[in-house]
C-alpha cells in the first residue's frame, strides 16, 4: 500500500495524528486510546523509466503493520515480543477500532439459503439476536439448540425486523 494512501486510512478511521520520528528508521506511529500502531515504509522497487531495476525515485510503500500495548515493550533478554503483526492496514485499523455490528441486539434475523446455512440446520429459521459482533449469538424461536454458546457468522444472517 502506498505511504500516504495509507497515513490518510488510519488519520482518518481512527482520528489521529500518524507521527515520524526523526530517528533515520523507516518506522511510523500513531496512538489510539491506550494502545500503539505502528508500519514500516520503504522505497518502492520495481522497473525505472531507464529500463533498470531498482527503488522507484519518490515512491514509497508501507508495510509490517504492528499493534501492542501503550505500556508493553518486547524484551532482548527473553523471546518475548510485545503486541501482534497484521497482514495489512484495514486489520490494523479494526482490531483498534471494530466496525459496527450490522445487527444490533434485540432484532430479528433469519438465517440465509446458503450452503453452510442448510448444512448446519438454521437456513430460512428466524431468531432474536442475543449478543452482537462479526459473529452472533441468537435465540432461535423454531429451532431447538443443545448449547447456548454457539455463534453464527453476521454474514449468513438477513434482517427480518429492526430492534
């Protein structure tokens, strides 16, 4: 992902400052609430206009996208290494900031004609969604459940009622 495209992304998802220190790393900061972002940005590499290979002269990219703790720092003495590595910046962004459930707690969702839906028994039921996220717990009205911790992915889900 280009530098700037990705500077824009975080300052404007989670409303903060992207900061560069003059240390000569590559390494950009930024903080939301107690915990620490971090990427690495470096030239692009590719093929010049003169035919070589090489860093593209003004191009820059970032990458290694890392979260941990305001107050967590990895230790060179152990193999402990402070916070977690993600694949790219929108996983970064909502592991610090969740997107918002599609389905609030108290509305009724049926589950959808799809392969795992059928597979698993709750295709065309309808329920009462109990507990709300990227997965869902849901009181099911026509279906009889063994266990109450079972969670359903939002996405084999459609609103029936708003709550």
């Amino acid at each position: 992902m280009k530098l700037e495209k990705a500077i824009k992304k975080i300052e404007k998802a989670l409303g903060v400052k992207v900061e560069h220190p003059t240390d000569g790393r590559g390494r950009y900061y930024f903080q939301y609430g107690n915990r620490v972002g971090s990427f690495l940005s470096q030239a692009k590499w590719g093929e010049r206009e003169d035919g070589t290979y090489g860093p593209i002269e003004g191009e820059w990219e970032a990458m290694n996208w890392h979260t941990r703790r305001e107050n967590d720092h990895s230790d060179l003495h152990t193999d402990y290494f402070a916070g977690t590595h993600w694949d790219n910046c929108t996983q970064l962004i909502q592991t610090l900031k969740p997107p918002t459930p599609k389905f609030p707690i108290g509305c009724l969702v049926r589950g959808k004609q799809n392969k795992r839906a059928e597979r698993q028994g709750y295709a065309g039921k309808t329920g009462m969604v109990v507990e709300s996220g990227q997965y869902l717990k849901i009181k099911w009205m026509d279906l009889k459940v063994r266990y109450d911790y079972i969670t359903y992915p939002e996405r084999d889900m459609e609103l029936v009622s708003a709550a």
